[in-house]
C-alpha cells in the first residue's frame, strides 16, 4: 500500500525522524516527530544542498528522500 505523503505527517506524529544533511560541516539533527522534522527542513531548504529525513518507526526505518520532502514541505507549508 502506497501512503500519501499527507498521511506521513500524522502516522509518524511522535516517531522519531533524523535529518540528514550531506553538506560538509553540517550536523544531523534528531526530532520527536516527523512534523517537526520537515518543518526544520522547511526552515533550512534554501541554506543546505542535499537532505534526507530518517523515520525511525516501529515497522522498521524509512527514508524520505529529498523528492517526498519537498512534498512534505509543501503540504506543511500550505496547512500552516
């Protein structure tokens, strides 16, 4: 079953998501939720190159590459 990327946001509400940043010299960053992930990605879509989000989630990982999370940025963006 493919989830719409709406969904995600609300599945993975208190799971926790790590933003990778490939860019040298730039930290992973650990969220409690996946909103809140993307919302720092929101934030910093402009200053860094290459971001992946790592969902930790009971049913085993997910990677949101950088695709879906322009996705998922554009919905955040439009429901705040």
């Amino acid at each position: 079953m493919v989830m719409k990327m709406a969904d995600k946001l609300s599945m993975y509400s208190a799971t926790n998501s790590t933003v990778y940043c490939w860019t040298p010299g730039t930290p992973n960053r650990t969220f409690s939720s996946l909103e809140k992930a993307v919302e720092y990605v929101s934030e910093h879509i402009d200053q860094i190159a290459t971001l992946e989000v790592f969902v930790h989630g009971d049913d085993g990982p997910e990677l949101i590459d950088d695709r879906e999370l322009a996705k998922l940025v554009k919905i955040l963006r439009a429901t705040h």
